[in-house]
C-alpha cells in the first residue's frame, strides 16, 4: 500500500548546539524530554536544555572518548562509558562522580534496569577481552556514599563473536538485549545470563544501535547494511524493514500513535564520500512510515554522519549528533502531528 503522507524539512527550523570539540557517539533525553544528554570523542559529556538548545554544564572526569551514556528515571544520576576502560555514576545536578567503575576494556554501552538498582555494562573486544555483558547492582545510597558500593559485577555474560555496540534492559528487568558487529542480536536472561534467543540472518552488516519503543511493543535496529528493521519485542519477529542507501548509525521510533514514523540516520565516512556517492555522503536524517515503510522526507543539515539520533519521549521533537560536532535540535511544525490524519480522510472529508 503506498501511504500518501509526505513532509519536508522547510518550515523546520533547527537548534543548532555546539558544545563538543570532537564527533558525537551518543544523545540521550531524560524521560520528562527537558533535559538533552550528549556525549562525544572529546571525553566530557554534557547536558542542555532540550527545549532551547541552553548548555546546563559539562562532567569532567573521563581521560578517553566517551561511547555512551543514560539517565536515571528521576534524572539524578548520569552513568557513562568511556574508552578508558571506566563507567563512571554521576550526580546530574552537582556534576560529581558519585563512583567509578573500572573495566578491563573500553566501555561501549550502559543502561539502567528500570527502578534504577541495577545497570549493565558491555565491553569492547579489544585487548584479548571477550565482548562481555555486566550486570552490576546499585547500592541504595549512592547518591550519599560510594562506600558500601560493589566494585565487581554480579553477573558477566558472554556469547557475542564480535564487538558489542549495544545492551538495553528488555521489559521488567526479565531479560538484556544487545547488538554487535557479529551481525546478531541476541537476548539473556538476565538472572542467569544464559542466551534465550538470537536474531540472526537478518542484516549482512554490522548491526551498529538496537533502540525499544516507548510503550515496550517494537524495538528497532540501525545497520550498516543500510536498513533498518522493526521487530515484535514478545516474539523478536521481524515485521518491517526501512531500506536506505547509505550505513546507517542510529534508528528510533515515534512515541506518538498519531505520528507512526520511524527516524534514521547514517552516512558514508568522509574517507568513502568522494569514491562512492556523488551526493556529498547522504548525510541527512530519513522519516520513514512505520507501518508502510515509504521513505517521507528528509531532514539535512549536518556536515559529516550521523551518529546517534532520538525521538523526544513527548514526541515533538528530535534531536541527532553528528560527526562535525554538533548536536541538532529539531521542533515538528504542526503538519507532522495532522499529515497522517489528514492523509486517511476521505478526500470528500478534506
């Protein structure tokens, strides 16, 4: 079925927000959407105001490249990973380290469980360390005191044959997903840390960020194979796929029933981007149909790859971080919430 829904980005006017010295590897809202995470190469991660773009302040501590980073629930504390083989915990409103979690590799992705008690690690597989998956417990009172917090994981899980890129907590805590450069994405129970099921076949390229929809019903994956892919959580059938020409880094679905888009984005290195594309390496984000699957618009602006996107969780805006540096801040015009409902009424209605 063709959906009859198209928009552009010409009434868009984005936030521009310059606040890295180096690419960024990951944006984060808080669950409100106030709050904007960012981190990137540079080894400082900071946070602004989503609404306006308005730098709040930066987390000094980290000595490598930041990869990833989540907030709590509460937006009290900030967990990041680092490529000096730490995550560190932060207060989010002092800007302190509240602990340090030494790794014996580079840290690729953190996420807290819901009810914030526990959070994951997963690690590079560089320096003869296998891709592990750690699963560390929260101390009650760590935003007081580091002292009666665990320095050692309660659970490593291992499986993956190539580097992870990403681990979430799947619903109620029950099972971890993760992604990698294997080409796979598997799922672990997350009490015994035994692999429960795999996704496999599906990508032919390195399957680079897994993210779950708002309501815990889909989550989507990014690949450098240039689709994304849609899959049922409960039985982790996939049910749509968004093809592209380009690698993509990042995908994220729409929060709101009346807006059913799916956002990507990617882009050939600039190292690729005279060989193969006489497009200037097809840096712009892509809004798909969810249901449909047609490609309805795009929105340009950054100068290299985009490497991390997220739909706000109120759903009126996103944001995307690019290889140049910057993060962009995108507001929907009031066509993005109606485009969809004026495009099913019967043109008699109209």
């Amino acid at each position: 079925a063709l959906c009859p829904v198209a928009f552009t980005d010409a009434a868009m006017r984005p936030i521009l927000v310059k606040g890295h010295e180096r690419a960024l590897t990951m944006i984060k809202y808080n669950r409100e959407g106030d709050l904007l995470f960012t981190v990137s190469k540079d080894h400082t991660p900071s946070v602004w105001y989503a609404d306006n773009g308005e730098h709040i302040g930066t987390y000094q501590g980290h000595t490598g490249a930041v990869w990833c980073c989540d907030v709590n629930y509460s937006s009290t504390m900030l967990l990041t990973g680092s490529a000096d083989n730490s995550a560190k915990l932060w207060n989010v409103r002092t800007g302190e380290v509240l602990f340090t979690f030494k790794h014996p590799a580079p840290v690729r992705a953190v996420n807290f469980a819901l009810g914030d008690r526990k959070f994951i690690t997963a690690l590079d597989n560089i320096m003869r360390n296998d891709p592990t998956i750690n699963v560390f417990e929260l101390s009650p009172n760590i935003m007081e005191s580091g002292d009666g917090q665990a320095k050692e994981p309660l659970l490593k899980i291992t499986g993956h044959t190539g580097k992870i890129n990403r681990a979430i907590w799947g619903p109620l805590n029950k099972t971890i997903i993760s992604c990698s450069d294997d080409t796979t994405i598997r799922e672990w129970d997350s009490e015994t840390g035994k692999q429960t099921r795999i996704i496999e076949g599906k990508h032919s390229g390195k399957i680079v960020d897994i993210q779950i929809s708002w309501d815990y019903a889909f989550l989507i994956s990014a690949s450098k194979d240039g689709s994304a892919r849609l899959f049922d959580l409960e039985t982790l059938e996939s049910l749509k796929v968004y093809e592209t020409d380009r690698p993509l880094n990042s995908a994220h679905i729409s929060p709101l029933p009346e807006a059913p888009y799916v956002v990507v984005g990617g882009g050939q290195d600039a190292m690729s981007v005279t060989t193969t594309s006489s497009k200037m390496g097809k840096l712009d984000a892509i809004f798909f149909h969810m249901v449909f699957e047609d490609e309805l618009g795009s929105v340009k602006g950054h100068f290299g790859p985009i490497n991390t996107l997220q739909m706000a969780p109120h759903g009126r805006s996103y944001a995307s971080g690019g290889e140049d540096g910057y993060v962009r801040i995108h507001h929907f015009d009031p066509d993005y919430f109606t485009a969809e409902e004026t495009a099913l009424k019967p043109s008699f209605e109209q």
